[in-house]
C-alpha cells in the first residue's frame, strides 16, 4: 500500500482555518485507498484513528519534516523549500503540489497596505516558490478551470508544456488535476442555540441571520454589506449579520487592516451588538455547524481584481453544506455557479443596494428559498471530498506520473532567487 504523507502549512486541531481543513478532510479521505500520515505543524488537539497524525516543528520545518518523509512514495504540499526538493528528488519520491490558492494573487491584496519595497519582496519569495514547485513536482493540483488556465499559461512561459511533455498527456491530465475544497456529504445536524446565543446576544426566534462564513480578508468587501444592513436596521430589526472569525487561529497571520476598519465602523455606528456580530476568536471547526444551521443565508462579497478572478472561495463550500441560501458577488467561480444552478443572489460589486434587494428576499421570500435549497441539495453532491479526489486517487493508484527533471544550475538559480527574496522580506521592509 502507498505510502502518502500530506504536510499542511497551517495549523490543523479543533480551530483551523481552510489550508489546515483541506488537508485533514484530504486525509480521510485518502486513507480509504492508502497509508496516510497527515503532518501539521507544531501541535494538533484533534485525532484520527483512520491516519497519522505527525507534529514538525515551523520555526526549522525543512530539517523537521524531512526526518519524518524518507518512507514517503508520495508527498503532497502547498509548498515545499528547496533542501525538501532536493530530498524528494534524491529518494524518486512523487511530489504533488497543491497550487489551489494562487499566493503570487493572493499576496498582491495581502500586502496592498505595505510599503511598495516591501510588496515587491513578498511577491518575490512567492514567485520563486513557485517556479520551484512547477519545475520539481510531478503534478499539480489546482482549485477551479480558471486556475487551470492560470497555471497552464505559467507552465507554458516556462517551456514546462513543450512538445514532449505535451505528446504524453494533451489533456494535461497527467500535469494536473481539479481538485476543488470540497464538503462533507453528512448533513448539518440541528443548532445548539446555547452556543449560538453566546456571540448574538437576545437572538430572538424569528431573526433572520445572514451568516459570513470565516475571515475578513483586506480581499474582501464586508463594508457594503455591513451598509445595506444599516440601511435596513432603519426598517426592520430582525435581521442581523453575524461574522464567524475575525482572529486567524494562526498566530502568524496578521490582522488584516480590513478586519479593523469594518469592527470601527460598526462602534461608531452603533450596529456593534445590535444588528452586527462578531466572533472575535475563531471558531472551533466542529462549532461552526451550530452558527450554520441557524443561520438563514450565506454571504460573501469581494472586490473586482484578479484575486477574485482566481479565488475559488472556500467559505462557500459551508453554505452548499448547509444548504443556505447564498448572496455572492460576481466575477469568481463560486458567483458562476450559484447563478448557473440558481443558489442565490449574485450582485454586483460594491452595490449596497444589490446586496440589501437580495437580502430581503431572501429572507421573506419563501417560495424561492425552497427552490434554491432544493437545487443546493442537488448541486452540493459534485462537492463531496469523495467526488473531488476521484482523479487524484486514480492517479496515485495507477503511478500515472510525468517524469520531471530539473538541471542542477536551473535549481540552484532558482533556490538562489528564493532566498534572496527571502532575506530581502524580513530584513529590508
């Protein structure tokens, strides 16, 4: 039986965040077909009788996780530093990078309030941890076909599509796989209000809760939606917005400046406590049920820029669980699909009074909520991890690898770009 090891670059226990909860729900899944060992770093106060759970230590993870791989016949990670290549490449271990989250976009939103020197190391070091991936891994894993074009176009300017790669899979399918986050195909059992009374206070029977689903990112727009409820509060005080996370349960996620100005605007406004919630921890993973099914309809709204192009939003994914009613703005492939299958609402950006039409209706419009549940019901199933690995385990199962080398001097230049950009970011900011 193949020997998988999983290495997630975030924190992975009963509060996790979404790369930490891909790869838990990754592993048991995994584990049906082969011997699974999850690795997460530092700690972990959650188990799994179906796989390994394995601690490396952050602050030396290259030193750390290579002691724990050297039986590996396969390792799949996000991103892995240069002396961890090297050791792959050395064993003939199979090294599937998880590309489902574009950082060299992602970073350009992250960092969008640092100075211009600063944004152009970070974007740096994530840049040559790309290349490094692309041109050791023998696969790929993407989110959605918009970040398989994404990548196809950057595998190309590298000459990594050529025309004897390109003769052993036209369809890329041997290059990369779609393996979107995916859900749990169980329902969401029955709301503990007890929990869910505890972050909104004097939640009466009949208030309607539009449920924001995780962070609030510098990417994200939660100031119109925060409006439209101030809009409404005028009329009406049954409806209340509730943000799930505010504080990344890893400690060395920064604040995001987004998540400050939103809570300020709510103090000076009076809606803090009123007709806005906030969860200023982060909830406990298994928690977050309760928030779901009391909930009325999901919500999440975005800026139109490349991240939201690329994204694929995993706060969704909880919506099509729960079977809520969503509101998204246009423009990423979530917004597709809930238009393609009618989930929702989908406005547009920044339209405060899209987002408050969409909001009422939802919560008044009966006949039309049971529609949308009725086609969740149908849509979600595509979605279930099981479903979202098929190909994945296909793969691994039949060794249906590419064969991929890099030259020596290609490694060393690029490993050298790497660190460069590395020691640039923490010592010239």
């Amino acid at each position: 039986m193949k020997n998988i090891f999983l290495i997630s670059a975030d924190k992975v226990g009963k509060s996790m965040a979404g790369p930490g909860v891909r790869y838990f729900e990754m592993s048991k899944v995994l584990a049906k077909h082969f011997k699974v060992n999850l690795l997460a770093p530092d700690s972990c106060d959650i188990k799994n009788s179906d796989f390994k759970i394995m601690i490396y230590d952050s602050n030396s993870a290259s030193r750390s996780i290579g002691r724990l791989i050297l039986n590996a016949d396969v390792v799949i990670a996000q991103n892995l530093r240069p002396p961890l290549l090297r050791l792959v490449k050395k064993r003939g271990i199979k090294f599937i990078a998880d590309l489902y989250d574009p950082l060299t976009i992602e970073v350009l939103e992250y960092t969008k309030y640092e100075s211009q020197r600063q944004q152009k190391f970070v974007f740096n070091f994530n840049y040559y941890s790309l290349l490094l991936q692309i041109h050791t891994a023998s696969h790929f894993l993407c989110a959605s076909n918009r970040q398989r074009d994404f990548y196809t176009g950057i595998l190309s300017d590298q000459k990594l599509i050529n025309p004897a790669e390109y003769a052993k899979s036209p369809d890329l399918k041997k290059v990369m796989s779609l393996v979107p986050f995916g859900l749990n195909e169980q329902k969401v059992s029955e709301a503990d209000l007890k929990i869910v009374k505890e972050k909104i206070p004097n939640l009466k029977d009949n208030d309607k809760i539009v449920y924001w689903g995780g962070g609030i990112f510098n990417w994200f727009d939660p100031m119109s939606i925060i409006k439209a409820i101030e809009e409404i509060s005028k009329t009406r005080n049954d409806i209340k917005l509730f943000f799930l996370g505010v504080k990344h349960p890893n400690p060395k996620i920064k604040e995001m400046e987004m998540a400050s100005k939103t809570i300020e605007y709510c103090k000076k406004h009076d809606l803090l406590d009123k007709f806005v919630f906030f969860n200023f921890a982060w909830t406990p993973y298994e928690e977050r049920r309760h928030f779901l099914a009391r909930a009325n309809m999901g919500i999440s709204t975005h800026y139109d820029n490349l991240e939201t192009r690329l994204s694929f939003r995993t706060r969704v994914l909880d919506y099509l669980w729960a079977e809520l009613p969503m509101i998204l703005t246009e423009g990423d492939s979530m917004a597709d699909l809930c238009q393609t299958k009618n989930l929702g609402r989908v406005v547009e950006y920044q339209s405060i009074p899209d987002i408050k039409k969409a909001i009422l209706e939802m919560a008044d419009n009966k006949k039309e909520i049971e529609i949308i549940k009725n086609n969740i019901s149908r849509a979600k199933k595509e979605f279930y991890w099981q479903n979202c690995l098929k190909d994945l385990i296909f793969l691994i199962s039949e060794n249906n690898f590419l064969s991929r080398r890099i030259s020596a001097t290609k490694f060393l230049q690029l490993s050298f770009n790497f660190y460069l950009a590395g020691f640039k970011k923490k010592f010239f900011k």
